[in-house]
C-alpha cells in the first residue's frame, strides 16, 4: 500500500470515525467535496498543505493521517514469543 493509499483509508476511518461527511470535511478544509472523494478513493495526491489542512479539519495530527495500519496478527501473536531481544 503507498502512501497516498495510506492517506486515503486514514481520512476515511477517521472522517467515519467523527460521523462526518465529506461535504462537512471539505467545508472544513476549505476544498471541494470532490477533492476529498478523490483523495479518498486515492484518485488524487495531496499537497503538504492539503495534509494540514484535512488533519486540522479531522482534529488529529498530519502524521496520523499517513501512519500505516498494523501488521495483523496472523501468525498467532509471535511477538510474545520472544526472541527478537
């Protein structure tokens, strides 16, 4: 998943989270609605500046607006096994 993909599941989950639509974000954000669909569907990249603007808009940092989801655990938490020390 690039980063553009990142950001795109990262609005939605946290847009979803704050029962927003992207009408209310983008109003927010001061851009189109259209635009945030786009980047939502990873359609289109944002800018720094679009970054800041959709955290501010959303509430939450830049950075987490680009953190990638964890690993899931299908191996059966081998991390609490050890032996990486």
């Amino acid at each position: 998943m690039d980063l553009k993909e990142v950001m795109a599941v990262n609005v939605r989950r946290i847009r979803h989270d704050k029962q927003m639509t992207q009408e209310e974000l983008a109003d927010r954000a001061g851009l189109s609605a259209r635009y945030v669909g786009a980047i939502e569907r990873s359609n289109k990249s944002a800018s720094v500046t679009v970054l800041g603007q959709i955290a501010e808009a959303l509430g939450v940092e830049a950075s987490d607006l680009l953190k990638r989801p964890a690993p899931s655990a299908k191996r059966g938490g081998s991390s609490a096994r050890g032996g990486d020390t």
